[in-house]
C-alpha cells in the first residue's frame, strides 16, 4: 500500500487529492496494471473483472466509456467496441489500498464474452461447479464485426 493511501486512512469525507497524485499513488503490478471490477451502478451486480493500465483509466475518465486493457490481444480494449455492449463509466473508485477499482457502468448488454450478463456464471459449492444462468445473447453473434 502506498503511504498516500495510508495517509487517506485517516481523512474524512470530502478531502480531495489531485487526479495526478490519486493515478501516481495506485498499486499497478509488474506490467504496469491494475485490476478493475465492473459492477452495474443501480443493481450493485458484479459484471466482471479486468485489467486497466494508467493510459486506459485516464481515457476512460475522460470519454466516459470504459477502456480496459487486454493481457491476451496486448492493446486497448474498449468494452463494447466490437460487440456493441458499452459499458458507460458512473463512477470510479479505489480501494482502501489503492490496488483495485471499482468502476460502476451502465452495461449495455452482455458483459461477458460468453453472451452471458456477468462473467461470474461458474458457481462453486461444497459439492462442485453449477452454471448459474443462460447467455442472454448469442455469444456467435457479438463479435461478427471484430477482427478477432
């Protein structure tokens, strides 16, 4: 945890640090990343979990459209862009140590590439691995336009 994030421990509501100093502060990994997990504003639904890098959290503050980074393509992923579920930034958040943001979207759609809402459909108990919903799209059917 930095010392910035420590420091904030202790503040009360209201007191402000400078978007440059907040992004200077964050806990990014090895690659320069940070995990975000996306959660729809007025439900409170855990859509899903991605990886943002500096570049992708300042466009994503600055558009309002929500832009990841992808580990697998190495580039920009901007939510939506070939499937056409945007998601569309509320808010933005730390944690209590600066390693992980919680971004609450307005999600168009599926979220998961799979055509599901989230991406937390494996659900594990005691006695094993349930899906727990259906694609509410055709997964075949959300990326006909990318270069995938």
């Amino acid at each position: 945890m930095s010392d910035v994030f420590k420091q904030l421990e202790k503040q009360s509501q209201g007191s402000a640090l400078s978007l440059e100093d907040a992004l200077n502060n964050l806990t990014y990994n090895e690659a320069g990343l940070i995990p975000a997990i996306a959660q729809q504003h007025e439900t409170g639904e855990v859509l899903m979990m991605a990886w943002m890098n500096r570049a992708s959290i300042e466009e994503t503050l600055k558009t309002g459209q929500v832009c990841y980074w992808s580990r697998s393509r190495n580039s920009y992923w901007r939510k939506g862009e070939s499937s056409g579920n945007q998601q569309t930034l509320v808010s933005m958040a730390a944690d209590c140590d600066g390693d992980t943001l919680l971004l609450k979207v307005d999600q168009k759609g599926a979220a998961c590439h799979t055509g599901r809402r989230d991406c937390f459909y494996n659900e594990i108990k005691v006695d094993g691995l349930t899906i727990n919903s259906d694609p509410i799209q055709d997964p075949n059917q959300l990326y006909q336009n990318s270069k995938a």
